[in-house]
C-alpha cells in the first residue's frame, strides 16, 4: 500500500482513501509445513482532486507498486491484486 499510495502521488493522484480486504492462503512446503502461499488483494482507493486515473493508470500503478515493493520482493508468496 505505501508503494502504491508513493507513486500514486508522484503521478499527480490524491488519494483520500486506501482500503484492503486482503486474503492469505496457506498451503504445505515439500516438508508439510504450512506456510502463506498465496495472498490476494483487494484493494478500494478512493481519489480527489481535479485528475482522476484511468483504469489503466490504476493497473499501472498496481503493477509498478508489486514491483517495487520491499515485501512482495522478499517473500516467496504469490501476490495477486484483484
């Protein structure tokens, strides 16, 4: 969320408000222990101001926050954004 809340800002967007539902899967590693496999966001952002993103501009934004993310970049889950 901060990565994306970061560049939703450098990109000229005012976010007034980041909510997630995010859901965690846990499965067994090859040794049966469990662990997060999988986690699914789902996110709700409400903008303001004069310019409003596009769908596009969204999924962009998604796509440049996970790739840039300390966690989602030190974790061996699946991160989706639905």
């Amino acid at each position: 969320m901060l990565t994306f809340l970061w560049l939703a800002s450098k990109a000229g967007f005012v976010v007034d408000r980041y909510e997630d539902a995010a859901v965690g899967r846990m499965s067994k590693n090859e040794h049966g222990v469990l662990w997060v496999s999988q986690v699914e966001l789902h996110p709700t952002i409400v903008y303001s101001g004069q310019r409003q993103p596009t769908p596009d501009e969204v999924a962009r934004l998604h796509h440049q926050a996970h790739e840039q993310c300390f966690i989602a970049n030190s974790v061996r889950t699946q991160i989706t954004v639905v």
